[in-house]
C-alpha cells in the first residue's frame, strides 16, 4: 500500500536529541491531557520514553477509548493500529500516525480487493455459507469490515484457538489471513495436521490450488508472513542451545511452525513480556520477536540474560521509522492547532470493523486477556 509522508522540516531533521527532548516535553506540558501518546512494544526507545501508555496494538486502543478527555491521539506504531484506534474512538478524537510511512508489510500482504476476489473464485467450488472468515487483527480496517460483513471475526495471537474453535460451529473451513504462520500453528495446537492446510496464493489462480484441494482443506492460510518473525530458523534454536544447555527458547506464533514445534514456550508479546517475568532469577532467554521490545526487556530485567534468538535480526523497518523528530513534528504541530497525518476510516468500514471485533469480544468474554486489553 503506497503511502506518502512529507519531508520533515529542516529544523526537526538537524536537532539534536537534546533539542527533539525539549520540544516534546515543551509540547506535551502545553496539550496537557488533551494528548495521549501510545507506544507499541516494538517502537525505538527515543520514542517509547514519551509514552503515556504502551502495549500491544489492541489494548492501545482500547486505552485511548478509555480516555474521551484526549483529543489527539497520538500512535507510535503502524497503519493498522491507528486505523483500529479511529475505529475504536470517539468522532471528536484525532487519531495522528507521526509517520505515514509507518505501515505493516503482514497486513499489507493482503488487501480487501484481494481478499475479495479469492472469495469470489471460491465461491465457485466450494460453499462459502459454511466458509468462515478470520482475519488477524494486524490487518486493515476494510479487512476487518469484509469480515464483519461474510459472518467471521477478527482474532488476535492470544484468542487465536477461541476464535477458529467458534468458527467451527458455523462452518466447515476458515479462510484465515493474513499471517499463515499464526494460523498454522493454532490449527496444530488443535490437533490439525499439515494435510488440513492448504497455502492460497493470491497471485496465482485459484490461490494455486485445485478445486478438490480447496474443497477437501479445512484451513486456507493466506500467503501472508511478519519479515521479522519469519527471519528466524531451527539453526538459530540449535546454536543458542549449544551454547545454553538450560537456556529458554521463547517464539511468537507468527513464527514458522518449525519454530514453534521446537520452542520451549510459544506466546503473544505480552505472553513473552510475562513469561520473562515469571523466570528464575538468573535465566538465560532467547527470544524470537522484534529486536526492540527483547532489547527493552534485557535493560530492565538485569538479573537474567535476555537475547535475541537471532543476533543478527534486524528491527521491523516499518515500526523503526517513526523517530523522535517525526514526534516533535507532530506535536509542536499539535500546539500550533494543526492536526497532521491523522488517520480516518470512513463511517461504513467502521461499522463493519466493528460487528468483526464485536464478535471477537463477545466470543472471548471473560477471557482475562480481553478484560485487559492484552493480545497480540
């Protein structure tokens, strides 16, 4: 998806970190609660250090629901999320992407036109009244919407199970996208096999399936992946235990399943975040996720050794561009009664995104991950 950010302004661009400090803190005493600044876990420190809450995409935005007194919303993450947060907010709240570049290449991977005509070539060869759709909350508003409108719902890592075990009261196969990985690895955590998946490729006719595959599948995974999580191999586990005979290996499950199999324990960020938490003092932890939130985790948590399974990785090049100058752009911007990149999804996605992420909440109610927001 091509989006347009406009150069920043020389002063911004030419600061020093020093200079980029004064101006946010200037700005945000001056907005006051008028601003609510979110930070997900994977943003840069220069940026997450001005947080007022930070998290995962979900509970972000269910924070800034919570806050009707803040006008301007501020997201430091990508697309997807703001576009949840405008969705989630009320009309007189801003919902401001610092970056407009700032985007998701999983949820980018499918788009609804795509998404669109795969259900139209289905609709050909299989019944898709017993065909149900689940999309992976890192995706797009209109992904969402095209959800909420053919009978599915909206999952997330956390409620992944609840979510495809539900679907499966209402039909006999799911189409679930973006990210393949997530959903392969949850249909094997329920006791699926690989001959109950099959890979649809949007480029490709039919997803380069037959017709008898797509009708004898039960799980159609979209050829969707996260760059970062899919960088990392069983060589990397072979080598940090090698080298950590009693070392932890800890995976997201938008990892490949090779992986998850061989992962001494498999969650959401905030799953790693409380299991990091929860080890011995003294532990030694790799961790398969985005470099800054492991990062983070190893500075606050000095009394264990926390890595990253990979020592190579690299950051998410999406999350990584927004930076303190593109923040005090925003904000001084703000102080001067000017609302740049905001972020709005027309009222009829909006409905529609919200019947998908109704559905998710009422089929997880009671979930203690959902009372708090927590998911990804």
């Amino acid at each position: 998806m091509l989006r347009l950010q406009s150069p920043l302004p020389e002063r911004y661009r030419d600061s020093s970190p020093e200079a980029l400090d004064a101006m946010i803190a200037a700005a945000k005493a001056t907005l006051g609660q008028r601003l609510f600044i979110l930070g997900h876990h994977y943003q840069r420190d220069e940026v997450m250090k001005w947080a007022d809450a930070r998290g995962d995409s979900y509970r972000l935005s269910v924070l800034a629901q919570e806050r009707p007194e803040a006008d301007y919303i501020v997201f430091c993450g990508v697309h997807f999320m703001a576009e949840s947060a405008d969705i989630l907010t009320s009309a007189h709240q801003a919902v401001i992407l610092p970056d407009l570049n700032a985007g998701c290449s999983m949820a980018d991977m499918a788009d609804v036109e795509e998404v669109s005509e795969a259900w139209d070539a289905l609709s050909e060869v299989i019944d898709t009244d017993r065909l149900v759709p689940i999309t992976y909350m890192n995706s797009s508003a209109a992904l969402k919407a095209f959800v909420g409108e053919h009978g599915g719902a909206v999952c997330t890592s956390t409620n992944a199970r609840e979510i495809l075990d539900w679907a499966f009261t209402r039909g006999d196969k799911v189409l679930f996208f973006p990210d393949q990985h997530l959903g392969r690895n949850t249909g094997i955590a329920m006791g699926y096999t690989h001959d109950d998946m099959r890979v649809w490729n949007p480029r490709l006719e039919l997803g380069g399936l037959t017709e008898q595959e797509c009708q004898d599948s039960t799980f159609l995974l979209w050829k969707g992946h996260c760059s970062v999580h899919q960088r990392f191999t069983p060589a990397h586990v072979a080598a940090f235990r090698a080298e950590h005979p009693d070392g932890i290996v800890i995976a997201h499950p938008e990892c490949s399943h090779d992986i998850c199999s061989i992962a001494d324990q498999v969650g959401s960020t905030d799953f790693i975040i409380r299991a990091v938490e929860a080890a011995p003092v003294g532990a030694t932890m790799a961790i398969a996720t985005e470099i800054h939130l492991v990062n983070r985790l190893a500075a606050e948590t000095p009394d264990k050794t926390i890595v990253s399974l990979d020592p190579l990785v690299c950051p998410c090049s999406t999350m990584f561009r927004i930076d303190g100058p593109h923040l005090a752009w925003i904000l001084e911007n703000l102080v001067d009664g000017n609302v740049l990149n905001r972020i709005t999804v027309d009222p009829d996605t909006t409905a529609w995104a919200k019947v998908s992420l109704q559905r998710m909440l009422d089929i997880t109610q009671g979930h203690p991950e959902m009372a708090s927001g927590r998911q990804e």
